[in-house]
C-alpha cells in the first residue's frame, strides 16, 4: 500500500511538472509574433486616452505578409496598413487612403502568454503618444476589411 501511494505521488508531480512545462512550451514567443498574428479586433489605449481606438485588421488584399484594416476612433474611421515582423509592429495609418497620418511602432509581449503590444503612435513632428494593444477578439481568421486599393 505504501509503495501504491508513493508512486501515485511521484505520478501526480511528473504530470503537474509535464503540464506546467507543456503550457509554458505553447505559448506564442514575441518575436516570433508576425503578421497574421493581428488578425482580428484590438482594443487601443493610449497615454492619452482621446486617441483610444479599435482597430479591424485582416491579410492585405494585395500584399501579402501584410494587414489592412481600419482605427475607429470615437466617429472617425481611419485607414490603417502594416506588418510585423519578429515581434516588431508597423502600422500606418492615413485620414484619406493616400496620406500617411501617422505611424504605429510597437513590441510584441507574450510575457503572460497573451498577445499585447506596447508602443509609440506618432504623429507629424508631435511627440510620441505611448499606446497599448490587446486582442477584444479570439485568436481566428478574420474578415478582410475593406479599404481602397494601395491601403
């Protein structure tokens, strides 16, 4: 009976150390983040919380590797185009579909195993906005949105 006991317990470690270890192997590293990894809807919080937005991004129409989509901030829909590479977010967005506005520069972090990105919203020759990305959405293929060509 003691020896039962004993190798139930030593079994119910291994498998604890097994799962703790096997969960920690799944999670998404940051740089190996790319672009399909936006696709979906982002909750945008900013520094300064009048630029929050929701962003729609799904695969380009034209260039592959790349996100299209839209920033809706307040009643303002702004075009949005860009990538990420390792771990590295791109993200321009335009007030027209042929102006850059302003360009996104963040950093994927999976610390929790959740898919977040910090970074900087720039705008012209104004200092840079510090900003926060998080999924609203689960992990999926989402729908391509539409945007005029070239964005």
């Amino acid at each position: 009976m003691k020896k039962l006991i004993l190798s139930i317990a030593a079994s119910a470690c291994c498998i604890s150390v097994w799962s703790q270890n096997h969960s920690k192997n799944e999670c998404l590293a940051a740089d190996a983040a790319d672009s399909e990894h936006l696709h979906g809807t982002w909750q945008a919080r900013f520094a300064d919380a009048r630029l929050d937005a929701v962003l729609q991004l799904g695969p380009h129409t034209e260039w592959q590797g790349t996100v299209q989509g839209t920033a809706q901030r307040g009643s303002h829909s702004l075009l949005v185009v860009g990538d990420m590479d390792q771990g590295q977010l791109t993200l321009e967005e335009s007030t027209d579909g042929r102006r850059i506005s302003a360009t996104w520069l963040g950093q994927a972090d999976t610390s929790d195993c959740h898919l977040r990105i910090q970074g900087e919203w720039r705008q012209d020759e104004a200092p840079p906005v510090a900003f926060t990305l998080q999924r609203l959405d689960a992990p999926a293929h989402a729908p391509t949105p539409s945007t005029p060509s070239g964005w």
